[in-house]
C-alpha cells in the first residue's frame, strides 16, 4: 500500500484509526458513508466546484473527497458556485457527475469541457 506522510501522520495510519472509530460507533453515519464511499474507490474520484469570477468566468477548483464542498466553498473568494460534484479520468478525458446538496447545484455536461480547457490553458 502506497503511504504518503500527511501532517506527521501517514494516510495509512489515517484510514485505519477513522475504520476502527467507525466501527465503534465514535463517528457519525455520514462520516461512515464516506469513508465506505473513500475506501471503495480509493480516492481515484475528486471533488470540483465550478465558481463564476467576478468577471462572469468559469473557475474550476478540484479537491480531495476528504474535503467538504462547504469547507471548499467558505474558502474560496469567488462568486456563487455554478456547479459541483465528482470529477475523475476516463478514457482520457474528464467524466463529471453528482450533486453538492448543500450547496444546492449539480454537475452539468459541460462541466467536463470546463475542467479540461482550464488544465489545458494553465
């Protein structure tokens, strides 16, 4: 298993204490879900918000499922969020799909467009 240090702790070492918490019942459910939801895919999925700059652009922020979109969003100094959900490779390209319910948008087919049009001009 590839391990990786993470403010002193490694990702390892990480997963197995919030397993063995979930399993006591010291976590809450939807924290439960998650790490099922970590664990099954390996956090090959990552997270993306699309945000509208103040000049009416698309802005893409792509994180780690670990992450809350609320967390994401109160950090981010942008306009409102345009969309969010789940992005990860496929054949190549970019496949975006889900819902961020608190913040009430969800994944458009041109997200994907978006996504990678920003990799590519950056």
């Amino acid at each position: 298993m590839l391990a990786y240090r993470l403010g002193g702790a490694t990702r390892a070492a990480q997963a197995d204490t919030a397993s063995f918490a979930a399993r006591r019942g010291i976590i809450p459910a939807a924290r439960k879900r998650r790490l099922r939801a970590e664990a099954t895919n390996g956090e090959r999925d990552m997270k993306y918000i699309i945000f509208e700059d103040f000049s009416g652009k698309p802005v893409p922020m792509i994180f780690p499922h670990r992450i809350e979109f609320e967390e994401m969003r109160e950090q981010m100094p942008y306009g409102p969020a345009i969309s969010a959900g789940t992005v990860k490779m496929a054949g190549g390209s970019f496949v975006c799909q889900g819902e961020a319910r608190e913040l009430g948008v969800a994944s458009r087919p041109v997200d994907a467009q978006i996504i990678a049009d920003h990799f590519r001009d950056a």
